[in-house]
C-alpha cells in the first residue's frame, strides 16, 4: 500500500474483498446454509468487524502511528464488504421484482439520517480533542446498534407484495 492515500486503499480493498466475499457466500448456500442466516452471518461481520476496528483505533490508534491506524481502518472497510452477502442481498430476497426500489429506499435512508450527526460529531472532537472519543467511538456504538438490529430482526423470507 506505499503510495496509495486511503481513499486508494479502499478502493482496492472493495475491488479484491467483493468477489471473495461473493464467491464465499455462493459456496456456503451450496453447502446448505440458511439465507437468512448467511445474511446475517455476513452483515454481522461487516458491523461488528468494523466496530472493532474503529474502537481499536479509539483506544489504540496514537499508538499504533499512522501506519496502524490507517492499516485498522482499510481492515474496516475490508469487512464491510461483507454487507455485500448480507444487507445488498435481503432486498432481492424480500422482493426480486422490487429490488431496486427497496435499494433506493433504504440507501436513501442510510445516506439521509446521519447528516444531522455530523455537526454532533464536530462538536464531540472540539470538546473531547479526540478523533478516538469524537469520531471512532460514535462511529463504533452505531455500527454495533446496526448490527444488533439487522442480526436480531433480519429475515429474507419473500414478501407477498412482490406478487402485486
């Protein structure tokens, strides 16, 4: 990864993991797996590995140097990749025929709520002085709180609005 910035790094991760991933999850229905299970198998991973990472680097990271930390948050992203066998797929579990709307919703969603928390992480890091305590650890409790939804409530039976 010399000479790459992270943005590199986690392009290149997304671009190598992906395909694992896939190929992964595709051998693991063929062994007889639950979908519902491997979904949550799967976005499970993604939260709480990327959790733990961010709470690494919370409590670790002016320790680890920049090499550390920067390694600790492509290993985020790298796990996260594992939602594209988890929560990317429910949506075409649910409904085939509505899949890209669920998608859309639900993205839409995602990208909308926290907009207003960037200002509440703003003011965490100028009262804490802390990216660990301001952004990792907010970061870090959400992703748990994600993870413990979705592995709780998650269920990729099809619905009878797909046959509307």
């Amino acid at each position: 990864m010399m000479g790459l910035s992270l943005e590199d790094a986690v392009v290149v991760e997304g671009a190598l993991a992906s395909p694992l991933v896939g190929q992964l999850a595709d051998k693991l229905l063929k062994d007889g797996w639950d979908v519902s299970s491997l979904r949550r198998v799967f976005q499970g991973t993604a939260f709480f590995g990327g959790a733990v990472c961010m709470l690494l680097n919370a409590f670790l990271g002016p320790s680890l140097g920049t090499v550390g930390q920067v390694a600790l948050l492509v290993a985020a992203t790298t796990l996260k990749s594992a939602d594209r066998a988890g929560l990317f797929c429910t949506h075409a579990d649910l409904s085939p025929r509505y899949a890209g709307a669920l998608l859309a919703l639900s993205s839409t969603a995602g990208a909308i709520a926290p907009i207003p928390v960037i200002e509440f992480i703003g003011k965490l890091i100028d009262e804490t002085g802390s990216f660990g305590w301001g952004l990792f650890v907010p970061i870090a409790i959400a992703q748990i709180i994600g993870g413990l939804v979705y592995v709780t409530t998650a269920d990729c039976e099809r619905q009878e609005f797909d046959n509307l």
